[in-house]
C-alpha cells in the first residue's frame, strides 16, 4: 500500500505561516494545532517573508516593463 502525500492549499499554507510570524505560539503548538510538521511551518514561514516584498513591487514591475516597451517601440521607428 502506498502512501500518498498531503497537499495543502496555498490559503492554508499563509494561514498557518502568518500565524508562526506573529509568535504568539512556539512552531512546535503551531504543528500540533495545525497537524503539519515543524520543518513545514519554518519553511512556509521563510517563503512568506521572501515574497512579501513582491506584493508591494508588483506596481512597479508592469511600469517599468511598459516603459521598456515604449522605448523600444520608439527605436525601432
């Protein structure tokens, strides 16, 4: 019989990161309330604080990519 993985929902993923960012719980109650492994919890918790950045930034990407094209459509004329 082969096992097979459990595979979490992004929402749940946040929810779980989120609630070991604000540190009101040790990660090893947050895996006991949660049901996943610590390691999982660190991880998740690592991956949300990288990307976090990015959610602000995100304006400023689609601008900087529309002024890139507008100055290569003006050199090409």
């Amino acid at each position: 019989m082969s096992q097979v993985r459990k595979r979490y929902t992004g929402e749940f993923k946040a929810k779980v990161a989120l609630a070991a960012m604000k540190g009101d719980e040790t990660v090893a109650q947050l895996a006991s309330r949660f049901g996943v492994h610590p390691t999982m919890i660190n991880g998740w918790r690592k991956q949300l604080e990288q990307a976090a950045a990015s959610v602000f930034d995100h304006g400023r990407k689609e601008g900087k990519e529309q002024e890139t094209e507008q100055t290569i459509a003006e050199l090409y004329r």
